[in-house]
C-alpha cells in the first residue's frame, strides 16, 4: 500500500511530528484555557486535534462552520452532535427548559439523525437553549470539548452572531473549546482586534510546516529505495508544506513501485501532478485580472512585487492582499505562490 496520504486526516503511521504542538495543546485542555489554531490550509491542523483528542476520553463535539448555513442552523448542528454523543435519557432531562422543543428525524436513506425547529421560532431563544444544554451535559469531572472548525465563518454566519455566541460562551465553565481556522488574517482579526467580541478569547497557536529534518526521515524511511536524494528533492519542491509534499511523495512512490522509474523520477512526478491539474490553473488563471496575474508572474520569477518599478505599490499590495484572502498566496519569511504545482504551471507554461 502507498504510505503517504493527502488530502484527509492522517492518523497513525501517516502521521508524523507534531510533538511538541501536542504536547502543547494537551496542556491547555487541562485548563480552563480555550486554544485557537491557526495555520495556512492543509498544514495538518485537523489531523492535529484529532490526534490531541484521540488520546482523551473526554467527551467531544464537534463542528464546521463552514457547513452552518444560519443561527438556526448552528443550533440544530450543535443539538444533532449532543444527541449522538450523549444518551437521551440524560438529555432529554436537561432539555427541560427549552422554550422551543426541537423535532429530531432519522432520515430513512442516510439512518442519519435531523433536527429542525418550527419555522416560526426566534433564532437568539434556540440559541441560548442549545448553548445552555452544552453546560448541562458538561461536568467537572467528565469535561466536554468542543472543536469548531473554519471559524473565520462566524463573522459571515449573521450580522452579530459572534457577538450573541461569545457573550453566551463567556459564562461556560468545565469545558475548552478548541477553534480552528485557515483564513489567517481574519482570524487575526476575530482574536486580536481590540474591537473584536472574540478579542484575546484564547491561547493563540500558529501550526508550522512539519520541520525539515523529519519530513526528510518521514519520506526516506517510506520510499521503495529508501533514497535521501529522492526524498530531499521531494522537499525542495515542496518546501516542507504537509499536504503538498505528501501528494508529491505519494506521485514518486508510484512511479518508483509501479513503473519502475528511477531516473529523475521526482520531475516527472512533478510533471504528472502538474498535467493532471492543468485544466484546473488553466481555468484558475482565466478568471485572475491582469494586475494578479502580473503580481503572480513576479513571486514566480522570484521579485517581490512590492519592489517592481512596472506597478503602483499600492496595486501590488492590494493585490497581494485579495489574493491572500483567497488563499492563492501566503506569507510566511516573504510571500509565495501557495500551490507549487500551479507555481510550477505558471512557470511553464506562462513564462516561455
Ligand atoms: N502530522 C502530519 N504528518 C504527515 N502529514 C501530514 C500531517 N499533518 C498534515 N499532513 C498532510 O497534510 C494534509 C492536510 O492535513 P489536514 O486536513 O489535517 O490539514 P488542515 O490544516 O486541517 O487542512 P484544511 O485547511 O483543509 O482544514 C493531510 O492529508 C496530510 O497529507
Ligand atoms: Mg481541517
């Protein structure tokens, strides 16, 4: 079987690193503390928690808002996962001050469990019902966790939605949330805007790229030929990003194992990926204007765009900025195009 993973949660022997961040995280559950974890996407910050959460037996709920289309909805959400998670008897008993009782429906083709509410019911009273039952069936000797991931998306959810949600969360005692999010500068915003209603809510942590040394033992150990030149090569294309290099690594383990290819074998793997995505960067770049197509050409080519004589720095950063927000860059020492197999694609087959 190919020992490397993308795209989902790696687990077990797909998973690598990460000690001194669990360490760390494991910590802060053992405190009234809440955590707050921040990286680019797809650095691992999922396959983090589940990790971290794995090892506990404490009860956890867990949520993305990303897939919560209202308030509503997030009650009903946050209900759902209580009632899979905790017997009936214990919350049925707790849901006795509820001035609005939910319909729960088992959804006959999935088996799956719904809950939904009369359409006339005022969203901010299921709110406060449902937050008030998480501390009911939370207890200082049996801790709940609760996980909200993409939580950037609580400013889109409604207009002063994070502003009803923190006040209601602020009272709660015996339980940590941990809040995930991959859209770094608004989640800067929501934790570190003195404005915010979220201001300083939790422990901040930013998840790194795995460290270099252990990625390289990770990949060599795992490689048909257990070569360090290969594995080396695999990271110098991929810069250590998590997901990234694993897709790449998985590429060569096929290539090496299947087809028999030695020589050169992370290029070409390169340019299989690349191939493979074409029609997606093609449609990518399409739908870019000039000004971010320009700015992208020069991160290619290695020029900060802040420093070019041919556009306004005031374009260029602006640029810079939409194209952060929409995750086609990041930040990191300076900025870099955050896909480097689009890099890649840009390179060939823009700057002929
Ligand atoms: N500790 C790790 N060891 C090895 N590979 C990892 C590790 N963490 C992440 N990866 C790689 O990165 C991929 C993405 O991981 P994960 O889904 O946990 O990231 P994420 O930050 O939650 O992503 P998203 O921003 O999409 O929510 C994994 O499928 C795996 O290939
Ligand atoms: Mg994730």
């Amino acid at each position: 079987m190919n020992p490397f993973k993308f795209g989902t949660i790696v687990e077990g022997d797909f998973f690598t690193d990460r000690v001194a961040e669990t360490a760390q995280l494991t910590q802060k559950l053992n405190s009234e503390n809440h955590i707050v974890l921040i990286s680019p996407r797809r650095y691992g910050k999922s396959s983090l928690v589940q990790r971290v959460l794995s090892q506990t037996n404490r009860p956890i709920l867990q949520l993305d808002l990303q897939y919560v289309l209202s308030v509503d909805d997030f009650a009903a959400q946050l209900l759902r996962t209580i009632f899979k998670r905790f017997p009936m008897e214990k919350v049925r008993h707790a849901m006795s001050h509820f001035r609005v009782i939910p319909m729960i429906s088992s959804n006959p083709v999935t088996g799956a469990m719904e809950v939904s509410f009369q359409p006339t019911a005022n969203s901010s009273v299921l709110l406060e019902d449902a937050m008030a039952l998480v501390d009911k069936v939370t207890s200082p000797d049996n801790r709940l966790i609760i996980v909200l991931d993409e939580f950037q998306e609580v400013t889109k959810i409604k207009k002063g939605f994070d502003k009803q949600l923190r006040s209601l969360m602020q009272h709660q005692k015996n339980l940590n949330y941990i809040l995930l999010g991959s859209q770094e500068s608004m989640m800067e915003a929501i934790f570190e805007k003195k404005t915010s209603p979220f201001y300083h809510f939790g422990q901040m942590i930013r998840l790194p790229k795995i460290p270099y040394e252990d990625f390289l033992t990770y990949i060599t150990e795992r490689l048909p030929n257990k070569s360090t030149q290969v594995a080396e090569e695999i990271l110098g294309f991929s810069a250590c990003h998590p997901y990234y290099t694993q897709q790449l690594s998985s590429q060569v383990w096929e290539m090496m194992k299947y087809q028999k290819i030695n020589d050169d074998v992370v290029r070409k793997a390169v340019d299989a990926l690349v191939s493979m995505h074409d029609l997606d960067y093609e449609r990518l770049w399409q739908n870019l204007n000039r000004t971010d197509r320009f700015t992208l050409k020069q991160l290619v080519l290695n020029r900060q765009p802040l420093q070019n004589r041919n556009q306004a720095t005031s374009t260029s950063y602006s640029s810079l900025l939409r194209m952060i927000k929409s995750g086609l860059i990041v930040r990191s020492i300076h900025y870099e195009v955050e896909d480097p197999f689009f890099r890649q694609w840009i390179s060939q087959n823009i700057l002929q």
